[in-house]
C-alpha cells in the first residue's frame, strides 16, 4: 500500500480520485499498522501538498469555494493529518481574517448586500467565532431601514463624499485573534 501511495503522489493524486489516491492508501496502511511509518510520514507529505495547493487558492481569492478546489478545505484536511502543521493553522486564520476584511471593507463602502455575504459565509465556516458575529450584528444594525434608505437617497443625489461623512462610515470592529482549532474536526483523519 505504501509503494501505491508513493506512486500516488508522484501522480499528484493526493485525494482523488476517491479510492485511488495516495491519502486513501496512506490511511488504509495505517489501519492495518498502526505503527507505519511509512504511511505516517506520508501524511504529512501529503499536508504540506495540500497546504502549498491552499496557499495558491488563497491567493486567488478561492477562500471557500468551489467544493474541492479552495483553501478552507486543503487547510482543514492538512490540519487534521498533521496537527503540529503550523502553516496549516496560518492559513486558517488568514481565511477566517480575510473574511471579515472583506466584509469589514463592504461595510465601509456601504456595500451591505456584499458585506453581508462575506460575514455570513464567514459565520457559515467558522461559526463559533464572535468576532465575526460582532461585525456581523453591527452589519445588521447599519442595514436598519432608516440607515438603508438614508444611503440610498445619499447615493442617488450624488451628494459628495464630504458631506456623505456627516452620517459617518461603518465602524471597523476590531477582532481579536481566534484560537482556530475551535473550529475544526476533533479527531483527526489519520485516525480513523
């Protein structure tokens, strides 16, 4: 199993196709030996693959779609092989902080509509997080219709940005940093 998964990997087949890849047999030789080395070491391999595979969707801006192909998921999956992967857990929080970026900026261009889809896929993935359900109840409460009709009426009389000040910008909440293994698995995939 071990050569399979080796040759899996030099394939570049680290989760698919299902059955036939190189996390899959890692793990089935775990099952068989708990004491593998082999497989064990190749988990890890395989995290830091799917770490560096996360980090470039991160980077194109594939935080947590499309299924399969973005970072939340390759962070998650190499953080449940390898717990002691610290640039796992990075990219956990860079996607949990970009998110609330996202919908902090939305906020303060008065993009409720955007906003409030970065903050609840936000909420969605990391739904523990208070942080993101503070900025999210702020959201709420600048998207009361009194405040919603106020910037609209400001942005359909092209009144200029200084005296569109006046009603103030949305507030930045600041956050503070989350410890990220709040939100996922508690067992990792190596060991079932």
């Amino acid at each position: 199993l071990s050569v399979m998964a080796a040759d899996n990997m030099t394939k570049m087949q680290l989760t698919l196709p299902p059955g036939d890849n190189a996390l899959d047999r890692y793990q089935l030789a775990l099952e068989l030996n708990p004491d593998n080395t082999d497989a064990r070491t190749g988990l890890i391999r395989i995290a830091k693959k799917l770490v560096e595979s996360a980090q470039v969707d991160f980077k194109e801006l594939r935080l947590s779609a499309p299924p399969g192909r973005n970072a939340l998921e390759k962070f998650r999956k190499a953080y449940s092989l390898d717990r002691n992967n610290q640039l796992a857990q990075q990219g956990l929080e860079q996607v949990r902080e970009r998110y609330l970026d996202l919908g902090q900026k939305a906020m303060q261009q008065k993009d409720w509509q955007r906003a409030a889809r970065f903050l609840e896929r936000a909420i969605q993935e990391f739904p523990e997080d208070t942080g993101i359900v503070d900025a999210y109840e702020v959201l709420q409460q600048q998207m009361s219709p009194n405040k919603l009709a106020e910037g609209n009426r400001l942005e359909k009389n092209g009144i200029e940005q200084a005296d569109q000040q006046e009603i103030g910008e949305a507030p930045v909440v600041q956050v503070p940093s989350k410890n990220i293994a709040a939100f996922l698995p508690d067992k990792p995939l190596s060991d079932v």
